[in-house]
C-alpha cells in the first residue's frame, strides 16, 4: 500500500460519522447544552476539526452526536466539508446543529425528516463536494495521530517471544536500510510474502492490578522474503520508516488495520474508571494534541471516539491534628479521545490539558454540564 492509499485509510478512519434518529428521548437523553456564545452560524475551514468546531457550539464537545441533524438524502450525511454553513436551530422543541443550504432551519427540518417536497421552491446555495477521503473534517488533527495509527501496535508477550528476528545485516552490517538485505532466524518465511519489522518497546503494565497488558511495537521497515536456507531466511527491505533496522528487531506479519469507517466524540459512560499508563514518545507529560495509553480496552467495552476526563491525583499531605496521612481530592486535568483500541489497551489524543498530565493519572467519564 502506498503512502497516499495509507493516508486515504488514515482519514477514512477519522472522518466524521454518526447514525441518530430525528430527535433523541428527551428522558433517557437530555439535550446537551449550548454554548452562551455560540454562532448562530459558522462556515467550516480547512484545517479544522470536529472537536474544535463542536466546542465552538457546545459546553461538552463530546456530545456532538446528540445534536448533529443528519440528513438521509446524502450519500454521507455524517461529513462534514470546509465551506460547509453550519446553522444552530430550534426544531420542535430541541436545538440542532445542520448545513445550510441556503433554506435556513426550514431546509434543515426538511432534510432530516426525509422531505422532498416543494424542493423546487426553494433556492440552494451551490454546493460542491469532492467525494474523496481525504477533504472531509475529520474528528481530531491527523498530524498527532497518524503514527500511532499507522506505525505503532501492542502484541502480547508470547506472539513477541515466538516472532522470527533480524540475525544480521548483509556483510555483516550492524544497521540496514530500504534496499539492503537482513537475515532473519527464529521462524519460517514464506519466500515472496511480506512482513513489517517492528521494534519492540517496553511492556504496558497495569498500575492497579500489575497485569501485563501488552509491549509496544514500532513499525520501522517493510521487507520481501527473498530465500530460504534451512533455518535463515533472506529479506530484502523495501521501505524504511523511522529508523534502521537493527539485530533483534522482530519480523511480524503486518496486520490489517480495520479502522472505523466512522469516528466522532462520544461519552465513555459505559466504561470503569482507568488509569494513564504511558505518555507515547517517550515524553514524561502531555499537553493538548498529545498522545497516551490507558489501561482499558475493548474487553472494558473502550470504543474509538470515546472520551475521557482526566483527573490528577490528589497529594497526600499528614493532619497534624491527629498526625494521619489523608489524600486530598483529585482535580480535573484534561479530556482525551480513543482513537485505538486493542484487548486491554487503548490509545488517546489530549485534547484539553490545564497543567501537566502525568503517567498514574486518573481517568474517568466526563461529568455532563447542567443547563
């Protein structure tokens, strides 16, 4: 796959989606609460992203769901375009958020119960919209979560222990590169497969339970095996990513990534309390658009577009009246978005930070504003 095709995936796995009815149960889901100084309109613009757009109009931007006004008609009623005209209207009874297309909230009623009629009446705004992948807004900045939607995974301890590994370089060479040669032990190649050489990282260890969740693995090459003799397969690298291969890095077959083909804020009310495990990149703390792990995952029933408020531990400080040692409350420190999910894992973008956020800190489901 080449890079353009990849980058297409990457966006069709962040491209904005959503399937809601009408209009939601006023009981089971109340509104979400409106901005005081939301637009009443806003023209989307190249470069920005749902969740900027969605705080311009909400108090919780992860509720974007509960008040997008969906439009049958289209082929993606979920995308949105820059130089879309978003309108905030009130529809019997209950704030929405639709394109305008020129007809007001009129158009928008119209278009999200299915109506066709009078169409003829009515005077559309030109709209232009290339179909392809790569121009919807997507859900958060590409550019801070392409590599580890791309390049990083999680394996288990016993596929890492089992996986074949690079013995050596061509002529001995330490270090090798796209279109030099490796030798690879410790496993059967197929002769003309492909494989991805991954360099594994540090494990992901539980901080309440100190389970074992998973080792992270970088991607860093791709290569052809090329032949076979007795025990050592040869392979050729065809492409280099980030860093030269090197003896020991493990060749593992590369695997298909199922991104979903929709991708938008939703609370992580379903999901338990978790805990920050690591800030990827080997940076101590994280700050907005950064990226992190946390220790729960999709058997925790974790969902890409999920979103987590992030707590910081309260200090423990001694009362000197009774001399005990009390643990002051946690603070608010942030939210973070899901955008990866693997069994006991996931990966998150920081997407509001006030202050250093830290490996250890809590994470728990928003708290929704009141109205």
């Amino acid at each position: 796959m080449n890079k353009k095709n990849r980058m297409n995936t990457l966006v069709l796995a962040v491209a904005i989606g959503l399937t809601i009815p009408m209009f939601a149960s006023a009981k089971n889901n109340p509104m979400p609460s409106v901005r005081a100084d939301a637009p009443n309109t806003y023209i989307v613009k190249k470069g920005d992203t749902l969740w900027d757009i969605s705080g311009k109009f909400l108090k919780d931007p992860w509720r974007w769901k509960d008040i997008w006004a969906v439009n049958p008609q289209v082929k993606n009623p979920h995308w949105i375009y820059p130089g879309d005209h978003l309108i905030l209207c009130n529809i019997k009874g209950r704030t929405v958020i639709g394109v305008d297309q020129g007809d007001g909230c009129v158009g928008v009623e119209r278009r999200m119960s299915g109506s066709v009629t009078n169409l003829d009446t009515v005077r559309l705004q030109p709209q232009i919209h290339v179909d392809a992948l790569d121009v919807a807004v997507p859900a958060v900045s590409l550019n801070s979560i392409k590599s580890w939607l791309i390049d990083g995974t999680v394996v288990d301890g016993s596929t890492l222990k089992k996986a074949p590994y690079v013995l050596a370089g061509h002529d001995r060479h330490v270090l090798a590169a796209a279109g030099d040669a490796v030798y690879v032990r410790g496993g059967i190649l197929v002769v003309g497969d492909s494989y991805g050489i991954y360099r594994a990282g540090d494990a992901y260890v539980d901080p309440e339970t100190k389970e074992v969740l998973g080792y992270e693995a970088r991607l860093i090459a791709r290569g052809t095996a090329t032949a076979l003799d007795k025990d050592v397969s040869t392979m050729e690298l065809t492409e280099s990513l980030q860093q030269e291969v090197r003896q020991g890095d493990k060749i593992l077959t590369e695997e298909v990534n199922n991104y979903p083909g929709i991708f938008y804020p939703t609370n992580s009310e379903n999901v338990a309390p978790g805990r920050l495990l690591r800030v990827l990149d080997g940076i101590d703390s994280a700050a907005i658009n950064s990226t992190i792990a946390i220790n729960r995952g999709t058997r925790e029933n974790v969902q890409v577009g999920q979103v987590f408020a992030i707590y910081r531990r309260g200090a423990l400080v001694q009362d000197r009246h009774d001399g005990q040692l009390v643990r002051l409350p946690s603070e608010r420190a942030g939210l973070a978005m899901v955008f990866r999910t693997f069994n006991k894992l996931s990966y998150a973008i920081v997407l509001e930070a006030k202050g250093a956020i830290k490996t250890g800190d809590e994470l728990r489901p928003p708290v929704t504003s009141g109205e």
